[in-house]
C-alpha cells in the first residue's frame, strides 16, 4: 500500500536519510515529518519510519538500520529503502556513490577513509555546497509539504535516481540484445549497431554492460550510434592506451576527432568503413 506519511528523525539532517525520502518521495508525494515515531507510527503501513525506530520492517514501512549488530556490511536508511523497491543491486552496480555513503554513514569518515584507501581530509574535499544546502534546510523544519522549495527538490533527486536506474537497466537489456564484439588488429571492439526506434543516448550505458559481462578487462573500443547524425563515434575504453583516434582526423568522412585521441565522429554507417576506420585508430 502507498505511504501517507514520511517520518524521519529530528535533528541534523544526514545523506542516507535526505536520500531514502527522495526515493519514497517519488513513489509516495506527501508530507514528511521530522520528529520521534510513536508505537502507533511504526505498527502504521501507511507510514513509511525512515533512519529512526530501531525497527527494520518493510511490510510496516519501517526502514531503521540503527539496530543492526556492529558487524553488520555497513547498511543505510537509503539501502533499505532502495531494497524495498527492488532497486538496491542495481544502484550498488550503477550508482560508484551509494557504497562509500553507506561506509560515511555506518562507519565514519576515519573508516570510510581507510576503506577507500586515502588519507582522512580527502573525505571533507569532497563535500559540495549543494549537499551542505539541502541538508541543513532539510533540517530546518520539522514539517515539509508538497509545493514547498526542499520537498519539491527532494522529489526530483528521487524520480531522476529512480529513472536513471530503470533506464540504465533497460539500456542494458538492450545492448545485450543488438551487441556485436569485433576482434581488429588483435583487439576487442564493442559494436553497437542503431536501432528502430534509434536510443535517446547510444552510449549509455555501454560501461555498465561491459562490467556486467566481465567484458570491461578486454575490451579496447567501442562503436555506437551518433546521436547527433546519422553516422558513428568511435572511442576507447577504459582510456586503453592502444587508441588514439586522433589518427584519423584527416580522413574525408571524420568530422571530428577530440585532440585527446579518446573519440572520434564519423558520417561513415557501412561495416567495412567503421571496421576500417576503428582498426586505423590503433597504435603501437
């Protein structure tokens, strides 16, 4: 049953639990609360109890990680929520965010550091603005209705990370279905031929298909539709050190190839061409 009510806890604000009523805001667009559940709250399906609770019941929506034993894996409000909805694998194989903000929030900066494997102050320069911003006006209030500035923002994080997993999933299925692997000059190639209806964005997701394959150690390049013409880009992958399309700058059909040598633009749609034109891009 849908969510009437979102409760978190009062206080200071914190991503895992900013992130976990995005994600139930998209879903359910109601009020959030911020303040202590009562037994009522939490024995309430209609009320989602987010970060707070001591209770770990999605069939109640109660979605508190707080209790967990110490050793638990580090485990977030978000995590449960993204869980609830059958979004959680994909977010941990999408999003390179969502684990490190687990460790932050079950672990610390000092662990989460040592985890990540760099010294203690990089963790505070990577803070931004905007999350300083929405947290602490997330904070503020301990009521935030529909048409108010933060609940509206918090709605749109949650529908955009909802449709970037959901299309990422689908771009995935897709590839799997038209991919072509070329083997040229003794490397590996992607091919992505376009389709009908052509892709919004051809080269979404080619990264995600490759890891999930266990493509992502061999293959050198990859092919796919331009989605500003007709013809193809050609890149590397992985900045593998073999391709620099800068090679092919000069030929008649490149239109563009970046002074990096890591892509390269072509009017070009026939097999041979692309084959030609991706196999001229390889260095010693």
């Amino acid at each position: 049953m849908p969510f009437t009510t979102l409760l978190t806890h009062p206080g200071s604000a914190h991503k895992d639990d900013l992130l976990a009523c995005c994600v139930l805001l998209a879903k359910n667009p109601v009020a959030i609360e911020r303040r202590e559940p009562t037994p009522e709250d939490l024995a309430d399906p209609s009320v989602a109890v987010v970060d707070v609770g001591d209770y770990h019941q999605p069939e109640l929506g109660n979605f508190d990680h707080h209790q967990f034993p110490r050793d638990t894996p580090p485990t977030c409000a978000l995590s449960l929520v993204l869980q609830r909805y059958g979004l959680y694998e994909d977010a941990m194989a999408f999003c390179e965010w969502l684990e490190p903000a687990e460790w932050f929030d079950c672990r610390g900066p000092n662990h989460t550091a040592k985890w990540l494997g760099v010294e203690r102050d990089v963790i505070g320069k990577l803070n931004s603005p905007i999350d300083m911003t929405l947290l602490r006006r997330f904070a503020a209030n301990t009521v935030h209705m529909p048409g108010e500035p933060i609940w509206e923002m918090m709605k749109l994080v949650g529908e955009d990370l909802i449709e970037y997993l959901t299309t990422t999933r689908q771009r995935i299925e897709e590839i799997a279905v038209n991919h072509e692997l070329w083997n040229l000059g003794g490397l590996q190639f992607l091919f992505i031929p376009r389709t009908d209806p052509p892709s919004e964005d051809p080269s979404a997701g080619l990264g995600h298909f490759l890891r999930e394959k266990g493509l992502d150690q061999s293959v050198a390049g990859t092919i796919y539709p331009d989605r500003r013409n007709t013809g193809y880009g050609i890149s590397r992958y992985n900045d593998h050190p073999s391709l620099d399309y800068t090679q092919i700058e000069n030929e008649p059909d490149v239109h563009f190839a970046h002074k990096s040598g890591f892509v390269a633009k072509t009017t070009a749609t026939e097999i041979d061409r692309l084959q030609q034109l991706a196999t001229q891009g390889i260095i010693s």
